[in-house]
C-alpha cells in the first residue's frame, strides 16, 4: 500500500471540491498527484470540447475553473478540440439522434473558443490538440480494433440509449461511435485525468477503459462536475435557452442583471461553482438566507459583482451594478441608449429582432406575451402590433434593454 502524504490528500481534497472523481476517490487521486510530483512528471489533465456553438457561458467555466486548479499545480492541460467528434454528436442524454456538424461548422465554431477560455486560465500555457488529425486518418481495420474493445451490452447501460431502445426511438450505429471516439482521445494523448460535466460519467469511465485495453499501466481518473441551473434554476444552462444562459460574450450590464435575476435558492450554489468562495463563506451565506437576518439581494448583488468583475474588470462590475440599480431599482432607464430610426407602420417584432432586443422571433413572442416589452413604460402584449410614433419614445425588451425609437 502506498503511504500517502499529507500534502497530497490535501491537494486532493482541494482538486475534488464539487466534484465526484472516479474510481478511487480522493485517495487514489492523492496516490497520483504524488506520483507526479516524485517523478518530476506533470498530470496531463484532457478536457474535450465539441465546438457545437460558437459562444461559451458560464455553466462552462466551472469544469474550466478546475483546470485552473491541475495548472495552479503545476500539471500540463490538454485541451481537445473535437473536429472529428462533433461531426457525430454526443448523444449524451439525448432523447434523439443529435445533428452532426459539418467540418466547416466545426471550424467556424471553434474560432472564438480559447479566446473566451483565457478569461478563465492560462491557454498560453496548454497543450491545443484537434481530434481530428488522428481519428479522420484512421483505417477502417484500426477502427474495426477499437470496435472490438467494446459490447453492445456496454454501450446499452446508458442511460439515454437504454431508454430510447425501450420506448422504440432508433439509435444509429454511428451514437455508438461516439464515446469509443472519445475514449480512444484519451489513448492518443495518454491522459492521467480527464474532467467532464456529471453527463459524462459514461464517456470518461470508457476512456479509462480503452487505455487499459491499449497497454496504459496506470488509466486516468475522471473528474465530474455539476451542471450549472440557467437562471430560471430549472433547465441546465445551455445556448438552447438563451433567456436562461449567461455567455461569457455578454456585456458587463447584461451578465450582471442575468445573474440577478436568479432564484434566491440558486445563490450559494452559483457562489460554489463560479467563484473562490471557501466553505465557511458559503455556510454564512445560507445561515444568513435561512435566519433572514441579511436580505437575499444584498448577496446576491455582491455575487454578481464578484462574477462580472472576474470578466470584465472591477471597473466594469461597477458601472454595472449602478446601471442595474437605476435601471431596475429605481425603474429608471439607462444615461446612454442608442437612438434608432424606424418606420411608422414597423411590426414589434421585426423591430425587436432587427436592433437584437431579442435573440430569436421565438423569444420575442414569450416576452411580450409575458408583457416584457414597453413602449415608454406602456407593455405591448400583441405580436403584431404596428409602431406609430409622432415623438421620440423607449422601447424596452424584459429588464436591461432599451433603445429610442425615432421617425
């Protein structure tokens, strides 16, 4: 048995705050992190990214966050562009066979991506590599060997496969293809561990899998991590629902009155996942909320100071949380709005859309048939209301945005 040091359970213990790691726990991650250190031989710590949309939001910087932790270590990050693997799709809780991309989707789409990851860690300093300069050059008697590493049966302890094998919805052979990609990544770049959302427990465990298979004496340890709430604290965050998500592209007005907008019970979780917070700050805050004895907005307000400043700057992070408490707490209307010319007769929602009030006609409907679209504090309610005008007037689209309307 090996005799672990203290520093090391320490740094395990550290590294598995929020996160469930597989198998062995913090003691056989313990065992590797002073493997490492005594051989002078960094972690290579592999997340993959399918670049399915071109924008990353917050729910994304937690599994990043703890990158920033191995590399705080001293550990070498591998991050995994997934050329190859998007263009299948991740079934993973699915309930249908997902669109695959086309390469030159993949490409668009992962343009922006590490320049939105470097406000989270030090890119500069990871290993970039794309899965595709090994899985697309392949031969079909290589793909046929890492086929037979697998079972049917294996694959059907999915969850989502199982589920959609029993209610009769089809799976195409090509979804089964999908986690023996991802798995044979971590035999490409030889992973010690690999982090993913709680999603992914079943691609991650493969890849451990698949190294052992391939000859890898010690396979990597996975570590998963939640899947952050949008802000209605009901639906993962996701660029499906765009009301709900938080992107790191969003203004510092915007990302701040989003994150104010989240349920009182989604506080401290927020705070776990999204910041430095320790422990002991965390059972303040919810012994506060429990007594009542702070009132919710005022934690909730530092929250989102402390996550706007970390993207845009602690000047940014002030003049949001003004903006926000003249916009929203004094129902006033922002100093500087642009101005827009319109026609007399314009629909609601083409003006809506066409000034990007909104991200889809979708959206648009929702909100005014919620009553979140005013005209100079009027709620227009109907989807085709015609905009008439003789004098300059607001026009606002839910909580934060405005802009004049002019002839």
């Amino acid at each position: 048995m090996v005799d672990i040091r203290e520093e090391f359970i320490e740094q395990a213990k550290y590294i598995a705050r929020n996160a469930d790691v597989l198998p062995g726990g913090i003691e056989e991650l313990a065992v590797k992190l002073q493997h490492s250190a005594d051989t002078n031989t960094p972690l290579r710590i592999k997340l993959g990214m399918d670049p399915t949309r071109p924008d990353l939001h917050l729910g994304h910087t937690v599994v990043m966050r703890k990158l920033k932790e191995f590399q705080k270590f001293g550990h070498k990050i591998v991050l995994l562009v997934g050329g190859a693997t998007a263009m299948v799709g991740d079934p993973s809780g699915k309930s249908e066979t997902r669109p695959a991309l086309t390469k030159e989707q993949v490409e668009e789409n992962a343009k922006t991506y590490f320049d939105q990851m470097s406000k989270v860690l030090d890119v500069s300093q990871a290993e970039v590599v794309n899965n595709a300069d090994w899985l697309h050059k392949m031969s079909f008697t290589e793909l046929l060997e890492l086929s037979s590493k697998v079972t049917v049966a294996q694959m059907m302890t999915r969850d989502d496969f199982a589920k959609r094998y029993a209610e009769g919805k089809p799976i195409s052979i090509v979804e089964f293809f999908y986690p023996l990609m991802q798995a044979y990544d971590s035999v490409a770049i030889d992973a010690d561990i690999e982090l993913g959302g709680n999603d992914q427990r079943f691609n991650t465990l493969l890849g451990r899998d698949i190294q052992t298979a391939y000859g890898k004496k010690y396979p990597q340890m996975v570590v998963l991590l939640p899947l952050l709430e949008g802000t209605d604290g009901v639906v993962k965050m996701s660029k499906t629902y765009p009301e709900h998500c938080i992107s790191l592209t969003d203004s510092a007005n915007d990302m701040f009155g989003k994150l104010m907008s989240i349920p009182d019970t989604l506080i401290t979780r927020y705070y776990s996942l999204l910041t430095d917070a320790t422990k002991e700050t965390l059972e303040m805050y919810d012994k506060q909320i429990e007594e009542g004895s702070v009132n919710p907005r005022e934690i909730k307000m530092n929250l989102a100071h402390t996550i706007t400043a970390e993207y845009h700057g602690q000047d940014g992070a002030d003049k949001a949380q003004e903006e926000f408490i003249n916009v929203v707490s004094n129902k006033g209307i922002p100093q500087d709005i642009e101005t827009v010319k319109i026609e007399n007769g314009s629909n609601i929602l083409d003006v809506l859309q066409q000034f990007n009030l909104i991200s889809s006609r979708g959206e648009g409907k929702r909100l005014l048939q919620q009553g979140g679209v005013k005209i100079d504090g009027e709620k227009i309610t109907d989807i085709n209301y015609s905009i008439n005008i003789d004098n300059d007037v607001v026009l606002q689209a839910g909580k934060r945005k405005f802009v004049r309307l002019s002839k």
